[in-house]
C-alpha cells in the first residue's frame, strides 16, 4: 500500500511540474475528508469550521468553495513559514508561549476534527470515538455526600428533539453560584464566554484544562470540559491551575429551556500526545478520544467506552475521590476529584 502512495505522489509530483499545480498534501487529504461533509470534493464556507476569514484567505479565487489544490497551496505556505495566503509568518507555538503544546488543525496526526467541531457528526462516527453510554457509576467513598449525576455521557442528548444528537459529557446538578473546582493540576487551553458556534452554542461560558499525566496520575494526556459557568471565570489561557482551586460559580448560561436547573456540563477526553488545536472555543486533540468522565476516576487504562460497556457489572461502579468543604481530600493522596466540593 505504502509503495501505491508513493508511486501515486511521484506521479502527481511530475504532473505539478508541468502543470504548475500545487503537489496534493496528504494532510489536505485528510482535512478534506473531515470537513467535506456531503462528500463532494470541495469545502463550502457552512461546512468549514474553523475561522472564516482563514477559509477566506485559502479559497483563492473567492468562488466561496476550498478545493483540494486550494488547500494543499495553504498547507504548503505554512509548512514553509508562509501564511495560508502566501504572507510570511513565524509557525505553531514557541517553546516560550504559554500554549506551547497548541498546533494549527492541520498539523494534528489522526484528525477526529469533526466529531469534535460539528453535533450533526453521525452517531456511528461519535460511538466509532467513544461517544456511548459506558455503564460506569461513580460512588464517593466515607459518606461523601457529592452532587450526582443526572444525564449521563453518551446518552441522547435531552436538551432537544434530535434523537441522534449524543450527550457529549455528564450533567452535575448544582445551586446556582455553587463553587466549580479544578479536577486536577492543570492549564487553561481554552474559554469561552457564551455563545459560541457549533457544538459550543448550548454550551454558554466554559472552560478547559489539559492535564499532563503528571498532573492527573493517568498514563495520558487528558482534558477536563466545564461548561454553564453563571459569570466568566477569572481564568487566562495558559494559566497553570490546582486539584481543587476555584473556576467559577455555577449556572445555566447557554442552556436550552426553562425547565433545566443549573449544572455543570463535565466533558472529558484524552488525546494521543500533548498537541492539540483549539476551533470556535472547541479543542481538539491530537488522537482525541471522548470518554466517560467517570472512567477518570479508574486511575488506568483502559478507558475505552467500548471496553468499560464489557465490564461486569461490579466493575463499573467506580469509587470518585472528592474533596470536603472541610478542605480534606478523600481518600488522601488522591490526583483527581469531583469537580464540587462534597458535604461529607
């Protein structure tokens, strides 16, 4: 297979040169097939879902559609410290930004950009990276009185009628103001302060941290989604946060409904390496996988939603750490807990 794409390359790399047309970009190939939703070999601004003047600057003829010779033209401007439009620039993070890990779309590996950019990803595709019930079931050891959840990840989404739409995270209940507290150690690699397009339109002002596994005691790079926040939070990008340290207070910004009660939306995910990009306040990780945010609190791998589906029942209850409004840490020691503070 390898030695077809070389010769197909080699022959497209010859046809270039005689033609004067841009070399096809194994990455444009792979940007095209997540963002050409209806499959017909070019992007139309609706289906871009990145920045739209970028898309502007890529679509050179100004036909208002990026075609593959388009984008691969972009991608070859900056892979050689060009911008997309052909102007010169300095490319990806410095090792002094304080988004070093932080990469354009295009240079992520194993793209799953548009379950992580678009809802109206089919539901195969969402399950195909974990988006599904997983079954698993947190319990708070010594009494922990911690707010449950109420609408668990994967299941339909209950903030409409679309039965296809897939619950991305798990619903906390809380008093409106109720203190939101970082998980564990981490930094600031995205916010938003209400509205939002795409997925983030019902999500109204959120956060999200990136844990390294030092941070999380995980043996992945993992990422923690707080949404619903009642005010802004005080948070800058790049800023370094505590297990525990205050995010926000609680609310229902961006909620569909009257009906709902305030809650924290808890997304997590877990990507492949420490890179990943950031689209409409949407963060997508290099290798990105959704996970129940419960199979956090396992402390290993796997956490696979299909794999913990198969676990025996008893396996699935999953013992959560926390922290009492007393200040202590249950059990003591722990990297990782519930993201309110618990009454116990």
């Amino acid at each position: 297979m390898k030695n077809i794409r070389k010769a197909m390359l080699a022959s497209l790399s010859i046809s270039c040169l005689l033609c004067g047309a841009a070399l096809a970009n194994p990455r444009a190939d792979a940007l095209m097939k997540s963002f050409d939703t209806n499959g017909d070999g070019k992007i139309s601004a609706d289906e871009w879902l990145g920045n739209k003047r970028r898309f502007q600057k890529i679509d050179a003829n100004g036909d208002g559609f990026v075609t593959p010779e388009e984008l691969a033209t972009a991608l070859d401007n900056v892979a050689a410290g060009a911008g997309p439009n052909g102007e010169a620039r300095e490319g990806g993070a410095k090792a002094n930004s304080p988004e070093p890990h932080k990469v354009p779309l295009f240079q992520l590996k194993n793209v799953n950009s548009q379950a992580f950019l678009n809802g109206r990803t089919p539901k195969e595709q969402m399950h195909a990276i974990g988006m599904q019930e997983s079954g698993l079931t947190a319990v708070f050891p010594q009494g922990g009185g911690c707010n449950p959840i109420d609408h668990v990840f994967g299941e339909v989404w209950q903030g409409g009628t679309d039965k296809n739409k897939l619950h991305s995270g798990a619903d906390i209940p809380a008093a409106y103001g109720e203190p939101i507290h970082a998980m564990a150690d981490g930094v600031v690699v995205a916010r938003a302060d209400g509205g939002g397009e795409g997925p983030r339109k019902n999500r109204g002002v959120l956060v999200v941290l990136q844990h390294s596994p030092q941070d999380s005691g995980l043996p992945v790079w993992s990422y923690t989604l707080y949404s619903h926040f009642s005010k802004a939070p005080e948070l800058e990008i790049g800023q370094r946060v505590r297990m525990g340290e205050y995010l926000g207070p609680n609310g229902r910004s961006g909620v569909p409904g009257a009906s709902r009660e305030p809650h924290l939306h808890l997304s997590a995910f877990i990507g492949e390496s420490p890179r990943y990009a950031v689209a409409n306040d949407t963060v997508v990780p290099e290798g990105g996988r959704f996970i129940d945010p419960v199979a956090l609190f396992r402390g290993q791998l796997p956490m696979d939603t299909a794999l913990m589906r198969e676990l025996p029942a008893e396996q699935k209850v999953t013992p959560a750490a926390y922290k009492r409004k007393s200040g202590e840490i249950v059990p003591a020691g722990a990297k990782l807990i519930w993201p309110f503070l618990c009454k116990g």
